[in-house]
C-alpha cells in the first residue's frame, strides 16, 4: 500500500507553487513561462480582439476609407442571411455526422487493435496512415482518383453490386464529405480509444473472468464504463478539429454545388477573401468561436478531470 | 462431453483469433488503400493513370516524379522546410522553459496558465485570420515565410507546452533532489540531468509538431501567394487541371504527404499523447 501510494504522494508535492515564496522569486519562476505566453497571446488572443472589434463595424478591404461603426449590424446582417444559416446547419450536420461514425469504426478498431494477432503492429501503423496524409493531399486524391466517375476506384469497387458511373462529388457533395473525414479522423479516435483499452487493469478483468463472467458482460460492465472518458475526449477533440474542417471543402467541392457543402470555416473565407467584407466575415468568425467554446468547455472539464487524477 | 470440451476450448480460441486478424487487417488495407493508390499512381504514365478499370500492372516509370521537380515545386519545399523546421525549433525552444515552470518550478496559479494555453489552441483559425492578414498587410509581412512560422509557432506551442510538461513530469523527484543535495545550479541542473532525460519526448514533441505545421493549409493559403507559398499550397494547382493529371497529381502528392507519414510512423509511441497534449499517455 504505502509502495504505491509513495511515488503519488511525491508527485501530489511538485507541480505545487511552495507557499511562502518572495515577491521576487515568483516573478523569477514566472520568467521562462513569458516568452511562451507573449506570442500566444499576440498571434491568437489580440487578433481574436481585433476581430471582436471589427465585427461592430461597417468595413470593406477594397473600400477602406467608408469605415462607419455598424453596432450589431453585422451580426443582424450575417444571422439573417439564408447562406450563413445554411453554413451553420452544414457544419452541424458535417461535424456530428463525422463524429458519430468515426467514434462507432475507432472504437470497433481499437477493440480488434486490442487483441493479440499476427501482424498487429502493421496493422495499427497502417491505420492510422490516413490521419498523417496530408489533408490538402488526400483530399485531391479522393476527388480525383477515388470519387471520380470514369476512372474512379470507388465506382470500380462498387460495380459488382449495380453501381455506375456516379459522380459521386456533385451527385452526393456531402457524402463524399463525410467518407474522406471520417477515413481522416477514425485512426485520431482509435488512437485515443486504444490508450484507454490499454490502460485498464489486466487482473481485474482476469478476476471477472475468473468468476465467469463472458466477454460480452466484460465488456460492457468493466471495460466500456473505464472507456467512457477516452471516448468522450476523442469526440471532444475531434468536434473542435471537425468543426474547422477546412481543406477538403476548399479543394473537393469548393462549397458546392450551389452552397450544399459550404460550412462556417469556408464562408469566412469567402466573405473574407473573396468578397472583403471585413465585418460579416469578422461577425460569423465571432458566431464560430462561441459554438467553439460550448464544446471546448466541455473538453477543458474533461482535460481538468484527468489531470486530477494524473497528479 | 469432457473431451469436446476441451477440443472446442483448443480450437475456439485459434479460430477466434484468426477471424480477428482477418478483419484486422480488411480493416487496415481498406483505410490504406487511398495511401498506396497515391503512391502507385505516381509511378505510373498519364494513360495508365486513368483508366477503367483500374490498371493494377504497369512498367514503374519516374517521369512524373522528374516532371514535379523540374516544374516549381522546390520552391515550395524550401518554403515547407522552413515554415515547419523553423516554427518547430522555436516552439521547442520556447515551450521547454515554459512547461519547466508549469511543473518543476511551478509559479503561483499555474493551472490557469495551463489552462489558459489549452485554450489558444482550441480557437478556431477562421476566427482570427481576419487581423493576422490585415495587420501582416499592413505590416509589409504578406506572403512571408517568417511570417507563416510564426503562425504556427503560436498554433503548436500550447500542443508543445503541455507535451513537454507531461515528460518533465516524469523525471524522477529524487534525481533532482539529489541534484540539489550535491550542490548543482539551475543551469547545471537544467543541462546534465533535465534535458537528457527528457530528450526523447522533446523529439516526439517536435515530430509532432512538425506533422501539424507540414500539413496546415488553412493559413498558408489565405497568408501566402507566390513567394512563401508552402506545399499544400502548391497542391491547389491541381483543383482545376484539365486532361489527363491523375499520374502527376498523385506524384505530388506522395512527395508532399511522405515527410509526414515518416514522421508519423516514427512518432508513432508518442503519437496519442501528442495528439491529446499529454492527456493521455
């Protein structure tokens, strides 16, 4: 008892400011941390600011003299606008759609990756390939080596079974969306998943299973249950990531057909870079970092959760 | 009945783990077959590259590979280099002393800074590349390459500060204790113990961030156009192409993807903690 609880014990002391420091120790420890945080804060939090700023206003790139203040204009504007609603109900459906079916294969996957069999770490350093492409890559290769309707391996695939000729990226835009991202983002999951799997207590599952219990009851009742935290990281994170899918969108279906597949990350880009519409564009960047926020609560909570538990 | 027992216990398993490594492995060679088809495309000629169906056995030529090269993609790969080589360095040498006094040397309230670095790197790029184009514009740093390392200096370091803080973590109490004992400065402590035991995670924390910054696009394309244009960038050509591209494309492409899939294959150990910022090891 006291072998195990002695390095824990040790730990629980570090990673503790010692009470009683002096004014010029503190700032002697806080040193190496400024240089670190000075150009996180100047690169993301002062544009962030600054975009918050330009949100109020009525501001053009190629008509930088007509700057008025706009109030909540283009807030009224941006939530008024069918092509805005559209981009959130786009980034919604990709992102959840995405989420789900990547956690459900990573968590199928990571329990196979569990077991012992012949060529297991091949099969795991296979898996996770599709996470270390390139996205910018991968994404002209699906669209035109994968999805394409003459030459495409896909319809080569899936013409035994009566399937051809479909142009899968502008008959089925967010289909085929949803099949590249979900090939890119099931080997993040599965990694996360297959740390939890592995990090569970080899003698109490033998114990269960020394009392009889079948594979089925393990998993459900002692292995699932420890899981849950992993997977709730795993669709955390990849929400975050998921939510400001850029690349494919860009380089596949360009938002199209019409707006079909266009999502917030994309809009902004185009109101931004396309048409200079500095504070719509600024106005929606605010909408995506208060959705981003009600996920990242959520993940920070799980973050502090592990931490607690790590010291 | 003892003896079928028995014999369906011996068999059960070996029949189970077989059905395991066969699915095992459909599973692995479907999620990798968009990989290899890059890669095999590349070596392939324009005609080859495009046909129904599929063309399986084929003469390997490199004349698409030679004609990415004698085209302009060096530039780009300079670029890629500099933007991920450079920006890795300088998170490492900045998120070392960072995470030293998020752990070892903790300062008061350290959790709120932890936090708070967590946090930057949650914010969403769309959110702020507004300002960062309009103040590199004004800046006279549009479409520059220390501009762009800049970037993902700031998009890497929360990712490289709490990697790294895992690591120190993990230096045992009573070798640094036994340093203090003997009398050893900061400085010393710091360069003969600290940093030789860590160094391995320092390695994966760079091969992790070298992953990230090799890949962006988002950024590299709305902050760069022709001289510090990167490699996904150079990719973008390829949207439009008219004709027969498959076989170049897919040359690009391999040569674009492969530092990173090394990297990856390399890192593979620290991958997960990595990827979760050392939440989970």
């Amino acid at each position: 008892m006291t072998a195990t609880e002695a390095p824990s014990a040790a730990r629980e002391r570090r990673g503790r400011a010692a009470p009683g420091l002096t004014a010029g120790e503190r700032w002697r420890r806080r040193i190496p941390l400024l240089p670190a945080l000075i150009v996180v804060v100047v690169l993301t939090q002062l544009p962030f600011l600054a975009t918050v700023y330009y949100s109020f206003q009525d501001r053009n790139l190629l008509r930088p003299d007509e700057t008025a203040f706009a109030g909540f204009g283009n807030y009224a504007e941006v939530l008024g606008d069918a092509q805005f609603r559209g981009a959130v109900l786009n980034t919604v459906l990709l992102t959840v759609t995405v989420v789900l079916c990547s956690i459900a294969l990573a968590t199928a996957l990571a329990v196979l990756l569990d077991q012992k069999f012949l060529g297991r770490n091949v099969v795991r350093t296979l898996l996770i390939t599709p996470f270390l492409v390139m996205p910018a890559a991968a994404a002209l290769i699906w669209k035109h080596a994968i999805f394409n309707p003459l030459f495409g391996t896909l319809n080569w695939v899936l013409s035994p079974f009566g399937v051809e000729r479909v142009d899968w990226v502008s008959e089925h835009p967010m289909f085929s969306l949803v099949v590249m991202l979900v090939w890119q983002w099931t080997p993040f999951m599965m990694l996360i998943v297959l740390a939890g799997l592995q990090s569970q207590d080899t003698e109490i599952l033998e114990a269960a299973r020394m009392d009889g219990a079948g594979p089925g009851a393990i998993f459900w009742r002692i292995t699932f249950p420890q899981l849950r935290r992993f997977i709730e990281l795993a669709v955390l994170l990849g929400s975050i990531f998921i939510v400001q899918t850029f690349d494919p969108i860009y380089l596949v279906t360009q938002g199209g057909p019409g707006q079909a597949t266009t999502n917030l990350p994309y809009f902004i880009y185009q109101r931004t870079f396309r048409a200079f519409e500095v504070g719509e564009a600024a106005a929606a960047g605010v909408v995506v970092v208060v959705a981003t926020i009600v996920i990242a609560t959520f993940a920070l909570r799980l973050f502090a959760d592990m931490f607690r538990e790590e010291r | 009945m003892d003896a079928t027992r028995v014999r369906r216990r011996r068999v059960g398993p070996s029949l189970k783990s077989a059905g395991i490594a066969v699915l095992a492995w459909a599973a692995a060679l479907v999620f990798f077959f968009p990989v290899l088809w890059m890669f095999v495309s590349g070596f392939k000629q324009e005609a080859q590259a495009a046909t129904d169906p599929p063309t399986f056995l084929f003469q390997p030529t490199l004349d698409q590979f030679e004609a990415i090269l004698g085209r302009d993609f060096t530039p780009f790969l300079l670029n890629s280099l500099m933007a991920s080589v450079g920006s890795t360095l300088l998170v490492i040498v900045l998120a070392t002393p960072a995470a030293y006094a998020l752990s070892l040397a903790p300062i008061p309230k350290w959790k709120d800074s932890l936090f708070f670095f967590i946090s930057t790197r949650f914010m969403p790029p769309a959110a702020i590349i507004l300002p960062l184009y309009i103040i590199a514009n004004n800046a006279n740093v549009l479409d520059n390459i220390t501009m762009l390392s800049l970037v993902y200096t700031a998009m890497n370091l929360p990712i490289a500060v709490w990697m790294i803080r895992s690591f120190l973590l993990e230096v045992p109490t009573a070798v640094l204790e036994a340093a203090k004992v003997d009398g050893a400065g900061f400085l010393t402590e710091l360069r003969k113990i600290i940093l030789p035991m860590i160094a391995p995670g320092l390695a994966a924390t760079a091969l992790i961030c070298f992953i990230f910054a090799w890949n962006e696009f988002f950024f590299a394309v709305s902050l760069t156009s022709t001289r510090a244009a990167t490699v996904p960038v150079f990719l973008t050509g390829f949207i439009t192409s008219e004709g027969l591209f498959l076989a170049r494309l897919s040359a690009a492409a391999t040569m674009a993807a492969l530092p990173v899939i090394l990297a990856g294959w390399i890192a593979q150990k620290w991958l997960v903690r990595g990827l979760t910022m050392g939440a989970v090891k």
